[in-house]
C-alpha cells in the first residue's frame, strides 16, 4: 500500500475521512505503534456529556492495557460555545507539550476549519465580539452592512464572504478593530503527514446507518435526555447539530420516531458529502493527502503502513 508522496520530513501525521470511516481506530493503532499522542479534530468531542452522539469511543483508547494520550476531549462544557479560536490555542500547546516528550502528535477528525488550522494561522480569530459595534449594525440589510464595509480599508475586508449578513457584521467588526489595532502572526509549526481514510459512497451509507442504530440501542436518546435534566436548552441542542438537533425534536413530539432516524441518518450522510467535498478543496490548495482504501485496511495493510512511517521517520 505505497504513499502517493516522497515521504519528507514531517513533525505530525493526520488522519482524516468522512463520518463513521474509522478514523479513530486507525489514528490509535497508529500511536500505539508509533509512540504519538492524539489531538482530536472535531468540533463536539469537546464537549463533556457528549459521548455517544459524538461518538468520542473513549475504549480504543486503550490498547493492550496501554492508554494512548488524547487531547481535545471532555474539555468544555455542553451549556457554553466552543470557538475556533480556542481549537487554535489548544492545538499549538499541545502540540508544543507532545513533542516536548519526544512523541509524535497524531491529529485525527473530520472537522474541516480544525484541519485548515494546520496551515492556515486564523489570526482574525483572535479579534473578540464588540457588541456594542453589533448593536449598532442590529437590523441593517446586506446592501447597508455592504456599504458600511466599504468604508474600511481594503486589505482588511477582502477576506470577507459578502453572501452572509452574519459574515459580513463579523468582517465589519474584523475591519473595526484592525483600524487601531495589529494582529500578531506566528509561524505555524505543523509540518503534517496527510493520510486519509477513503471509503466508497454505499459503503458509507450503510456504515452510517449501522452505526445510528447501534447508538440508539447503546443510549444515545437517554443520553440527551440526560442533558435535558442538566439544564441544557432544546435551542442548544439543536445549535450542537445531527444526533442532538433530531432526537431534541422527537423528545418534544416535533417528530416520530421512524420521522426523526430517517431524517437524521439522511442529514449525517449529507454531513459525510460536505466533509468530502471540504476534503477536496483542501487539496485544491495544495494539501498532500495519501488515501487508503477504507476497504484494503487490513491489519497486515496497517502494519505496512505503520512500518512505512516509522522507517521515514527515522530518517530524519
């Protein structure tokens, strides 16, 4: 199972794919082999009570007795938001702590702006809200919001999607600061080992489906519910997405039972397109991502794989 890249010098490996690829398995093999430590790459493993829905599978963890360091999990609580920025921060310290122990970082997920933050220095994500700004743009159109951004310099609004009215009052707030303020750049130090998972449509399909009914049989509705009685809003549920946004209308009777797994079981494989899609644009820009097979992945692949990195490795 050859690379599709020479292998140069690296400092992290990636492993990436689509919802319910395996991933995780893949990622802890990896770094029980490997000696490395996981940084996870999803946007809901960092919230705390969020286990099944998230699928966080906390037991491949722990590999012939030994417990494979993670990063990135049960680190936030379900009531508050989880912002880019704070992925960015939590990223580069553990990165620094992980190779500071002589191990090697193994990013693994499938949420697309966490892996964009490897090469890409999100420094816009620094500037907090200013609310009292907002108030004042509260109840504009796009065409005066636009007029408004036009006001600012230009080097500090071309980034902005001018699509969205939300987007561009956050490019309005960006341009705002920027006027009496600098932002501080830092090189970025990831130089990541791309390896993605790749699996046919129909076979995502039907492993999405079986995972769906194996977490509804293991209790992901009581799971919910356990965060109904802890305080958590049904509009924060559905503001967390898929599992948590579908059962919080089934537990308030807005759907069926049959209504609410067919619709969410359609909605995570529309997740698993966009993730696919996401993959491809990182690509387009220049991302390196040497895909294996989902259906090759024996453990006799696995191995040859492992063993392919960890020669390379060596080398430098």
């Amino acid at each position: 199972m050859p690379f599709t890249q020479k292998l140069t010098e690296f400092n992290c490996l990636v492993v990436l794919g689509v919802t319910a690829s395996g991933k995780t398995n893949l990622a802890c093999q990896m770094a029980h082999k490997l000696n490395g430590a996981i940084i996870s790459a999803d946007s809901r493993q960092v919230y705390k009570h969020l286990t099944i829905g998230t699928g966080k599978d906390l037991n491949s963890y722990c590999i012939e007795g030994s417990l494979i360091p993670y990063y990135g999990i049960d680190i936030a609580e379900p009531y508050d938001q989880y912002y880019l920025h704070q992925f960015c921060e939590l990223l580069n310290s553990s990165f620094n702590i992980i190779t500071k122990q002589k191990i090697l970082p193994i990013i693994c997920g499938g949420t697309g702006l966490y892996l964009d933050a490897l090469s890409k220095s999100f420094e816009y994500t620094q500037i907090k809200e200013n609310s009292q700004l907002r108030l004042t743009l509260d109840g504009k159109t796009k065409e005066e919001l636009l007029i408004v951004l036009g006001t600012f310099n230009e080097s500090d609004t071309q980034h902005v999607d001018k699509s969205s009215i939300k987007r561009i009052i956050r490019g309005i707030e960006v341009a705002d600061y920027l006027k009496s303020n600098q932002i501080v750049k830092h090189q970025l130090p990831y130089k990541p080992l791309y390896i993605g998972i790749q699996t046919e449509l129909n076979d995502s399909i039907k492993q999405i489906n079986k995972r769906l009914h194996d977490r509804l049989n293991n209790g992901l509705i009581e799971e919910v519910e356990g965060l109904i009685k802890m305080g958590i809003t049904y509009e924060r549920l559905i503001n967390l997405g898929l599992e948590y946004k579908y059962i919080s209308h089934y537990l308030q009777k807005k759907l069926t039972y049959s209504e609410f797994k067919e619709q969410l079981a359609l909605a995570i494989i529309q997740y698993s397109k966009r993730q696919s899609t996401w993959f491809k644009k990182m690509e387009k820009e220049g991302t390196h991502i040497n895909w294996f097979k989902q259906s090759e992945l024996s453990e006799s692949n696995i191995n040859e794989i492992i063993n392919t990195i960890k020669k390379a490795k060596s080398m430098h």
